[in-house]
C-alpha cells in the first residue's frame, strides 16, 4: 500500500513524537512567560515602547492578550505536572488562541 503503513515502530515514533512534542511546548511556554513576567528586557513599558526607541511596538490591546497567554501555558503546565490545581473550569488556551488568530471557541 502507498503511503505511511503503521506497524509497531512507527506507532512507537508517532506516540513518541506526540509526547516530546507537548513535553517540549510546554517547557517553552513556561520559559517564555518566565521571559515576559521577570525579565527587565520585557517590562510593559518596553514591550510597548517604539522600536526606533528600544521598545517592541505592541499595542495595549495585543499586551493584554500576550501575558496572560503564556501565564495560563504556563499554569496549564503546572496542572499537568501536578504542581497546581486547576482553579475551577477554564479555557487555557483562550488568549493563545487568540495569539494564533483564531477567534471563538474551538
């Protein structure tokens, strides 16, 4: 048959792709919200300042979005490693997929 043909090894890979794939996207999301809340490089002032003085350019709107997008990543982390619980039902993914451009829910 053409095509990718599962067998037990490349089952083994997809499943562990899949694994270290989120492994690794979350390991980011955290190292980015550490960036955006810690680090004096990414104060809001920065972040909004003009390029041509030093800043990054974001609009207030876009900043109320990129924060707390990497903080619920980062939060949604820590649930998955049992260091947090979640605090009631949410949409972790709300304003990252706003980040993504997608609007709505899924």
């Amino acid at each position: 048959m053409a095509g990718l043909s599962f067998d037990r090894g490349t089952l083994d890979l997809v499943m562990g792709q899949a694994a270290l794939g989120l492994s690794l996207a979350f390991a980011e999301a955290v190292r980015v919200n550490e960036m955006l809340q810690g680090d004096p490089r990414f104060t809001d002032e920065l972040l909004a300042a003009d390029p041509a003085d030093g800043g990054y350019g974001y609009t207030a709107d876009e900043l109320t979005v990129i924060k707390p997008a990497f903080l619920k990543l980062s939060l949604l982390n820590d649930i998955a490693l049992s260091q947090a619980a979640p605090d009631g039902f949410d949409n972790y993914f709300f304003y990252a997929r706003l980040l993504m451009g997608v609007r709505g829910q899924p």
